[in-house]
C-alpha cells in the first residue's frame, strides 16, 4: 500500500467518522426537541383536563384524531370548527411527528382568540394555520388538497362541508365529523341528513367510533367519486350478465 492511497484512505475514514457525528448529533437534537415538545403538549393537555368548555370534543375523541393521523401519516389537516382549540391541539401534535400542519376555521372572535393562546401554550403554534372567518364562505374557497378534515360546527351546515371538502380530499384520506353518534343523530338537527348523504357515497368507506357519548364518523376516501360510480355500474352489469 503506498503513501498516498493510505493518506486517502486515512482521510476519508476521517471524513466518514465526522458525518457519522453529525448525523448522530442532529438525530440526538431533533428527538430531544419532540420529547420536549411532547412533555409540553402533555403537561398542557394534564392541566387544563378539567377546564375545556365551548363545545370542545372530549379527551377520548382527541385521542382518536390523533390515533388517525399518526397511523396514516397525514399532513395536510382541516379543521372545521376550533372552538378554543383542544382538537386542534390533538390533531397539530399528531401533525408535530408527521411534519404536517393544520388549517382550522372559527367564526366566534373570542373563542379564536383563546384557541391561539391555548396552542402557543402547548408550543404547537408552528403546526397551526388559525383563521377567523364564516366556514360558509372559507371553506369552499380552500384550495387544498387535504388528507385529513375534522367537522365540529354547525350540524345544520355538516352536508354542505361534506360536499365543499371531498373534492380536496385526496385518495386515502380521511374525513371524520364530530356529534354523530346514534344515540345523537335524531336530537342534533343535520346530523340525520349528513349521515344519509355520507353513507349514500360509493367511494367513502365509513364506520363511526363511540368511544365518548358524543361520537365521531371516519370516512375514508377510497376513490374519485366518478370512477367509484363507474365501478359501481360495471359491477352491477357483470352481475346481471352472469345471471343469463
């Protein structure tokens, strides 16, 4: 081996070892920061458990927005309806591991103001894009796409959402809306005719967690709605032919 291969080969070990510091470094860094995160996210949501009012979801339905969007990877999120921000602050730290953010809507200026204080306290103020506007009118103006859409407004409107978000919503995303339990659908004005008009859709494939009174419907985009109904109609006319 001559002297200028081994001085090559010395500084490329070198160069090598160094990267490997680097990267162990930044990788040391970047999960002290989301253990960080995560102890004050927890330490938020475990002293304020007891104080969420103005129509928040509960604490078991803010786990199973979050549960949706860490199994699936989402990252680009909707919220319909912030309240003062505890769905949010489930769905944003969800969105804190997937490197995703989130849109949510809120028409009430005073709830709007709390739901920013109440991120910026649990340090996920860099996940949320909050807006104060009508939902009406916002959200058929959203350009999207999204893979995740969380619906908690006015349940005489929840169709009308539906319709504007499916479009954005792309293939294998999820939507899910709050309030649709069973045991609320004949009380709660719109919930009945959302329900129909959801489970009326060939390409939404849709079952309904009851894990708090309340409930939450998760539907899964599985097709543009044009080729669900192409495959609908082919299958119905293989079937007829195979009848003769």
């Amino acid at each position: 081996m001559n002297k200028k291969f081994k001085f090559g080969f010395l500084v490329f070990s070198l160069c090598f070892y160094l990267c490997l510091q680097v990267v162990a470094s930044g990788f040391a860094t970047s999960r002290a920061g989301n253990q960080s995160l995560d102890d004050r996210v927890r330490n938020f949501l475990d002293s304020n458990r007891h104080s969420w009012r103005d129509m928040n979801v509960s604490e078991a339905d803010g786990k199973v927005l979050y549960d949706i969007i860490i199994k699936h990877k989402y990252e680009k999120a909707l919220e319909i309806g912030t309240s003062t921000g505890h769905s949010g602050i489930w769905i944003a730290w969800a969105l804190s591991k997937t490197g995703g953010k989130l849109i949510t809507v809120e028409i009430n200026e005073g709830r709007y103001k709390q739901a920013l204080a109440n991120f910026e306290e649990a340090g996920l103020s860099d996940y949320v894009d909050a807006r104060l506007a009508d939902a009406h009118e916002l959200v058929p103006k959203l350009k999207g796409p999204f893979d995740f859409a969380f619906c908690d407004a006015d349940k005489g409107w929840y169709k009308n959402y539906l319709i504007a978000i499916l479009p954005k919503l792309e293939v294998g995303g999820c939507y899910t809306a709050h309030n649709v339990s069973g045991r609320r659908r004949g009380r709660m004005w719109g919930i009945g005719e959302f329900v129909d008009y959801l489970e009326s859709l060939p390409n939404m494939e849709t079952t309904y967690d009851d894990s708090s009174w309340s409930g939450i419907s998760i539907s899964y985009k599985k097709s543009e709605k044009f080729w669900a109904k192409f495959g609908q109609s082919f299958r119905s006319k293989l079937w007829k032919l195979n009848k003769l």
